[in-house]
C-alpha cells in the first residue's frame, strides 16, 4: 500500500510502498488518546510562550495518507511525548538536564571542542538512566503503598483498585 506525505518546508510530496505488516503498523498510529480539543486543552495548559504552543498547534496538524486513510502523526507524536513525561518525569528531567549539561560544557572554547562530542551523549545517558531508576523506584514505593492500604479498601462497601 502506497504512504504519503507533504514536506512543510518544501511542499514536496513523498511516496512510499509499504508492505502488508507496515501497513498494520502504520495503521495502529490511527488510535488516538486525545480528541483535537482535549489536546489543545493540554497544550494550553503548558507553561511555554505562545509562540511555542502556535508550534505545537501546528505540528498537530500534521498527517500522512495511508491508502485511503489519513493518520494524524503530529498529533500522536505529540500525545506519546505527552504520555512519557506524565508517566516518567524524572527519566525526562534526567535526559534534558544530560543534553543541557553536555551543551554548556561542548560550548566552552576548545575544551567543549575536545570534550563536547563525547560527554554530550555520556551526560544525557546518565541523566537519563538516573532520572529512570528514580521513576521505577517511585513506582515500585507506590505499589508497595497501594498494596499496604488495599485491605482498608473493604470499609468503603466496594472494592477499588487505586
């Protein structure tokens, strides 16, 4: 099956042969988590200026034509993103800071030339593997919370899971 697709800078279009199992893939991108308004609403919500939410409002609009199907990748894109920052902000705040810190050191003269190729990556995967054991370790303290109350859930007359 044919894909396709506009370029936003240029206007050219791209097409693409996919396979059956592509397809299936690709096609699995249509589900989305958000309506329009509600990830508008979570756009508005964030703290940025208003020209990066006009960006963000853009980037949502982008799609791809599937056979005949059209598949709102900007929209998931941005629901995913969304997803793992709600559910592993550490892991987030540990890979920019990593990205962040390797920038700062690779933009001191000659020594960001010799030092910054290396210790960029090496600063965003230990932020980023830092920030990951304090989410799961967030995780596991939540579920060992939510285990030790489960046997009070019994005095509400029904049974909750959290």
């Amino acid at each position: 099956m044919q894909a396709s697709g506009v370029s936003s800078d240029t206007g050219d279009q791209m097409v693409l042969e996919l396979s059956d199992e592509q397809t299936e893939e690709v096609f699995k991108l249509a589900s989305l988590e958000f309506t329009s308004s509600e990830l508008k609403q979570k756009i508005d919500n964030l703290d940025v200026s208003a020209d990066v939410k006009a960006l963000l409002y853009k980037f949502t609009t982008k799609a791809v034509r599937v056979g005949e199907k059209v598949i709102k990748i900007g929209q998931k894109i941005l629901e995913t993103i969304i997803r793992v920052i709600s559910e592993y902000p550490n892991t987030t705040f540990g890979f920019i800071f990593g990205a962040i810190a390797g920038t700062l050191v690779g933009s001191v003269p000659l020594v960001g030339w010799v030092l910054g190729p290396l210790v960029t990556p090496i600063f965003m995967a230990l932020g980023l593997v830092l920030g990951a054991k304090q989410d799961f370790l967030d995780k596991a303290l939540e579920s060992r919370v939510k285990a030790s109350v489960e046997p009070f859930f019994a005095f509400n007359g029904a049974n909750q899971d959290g």
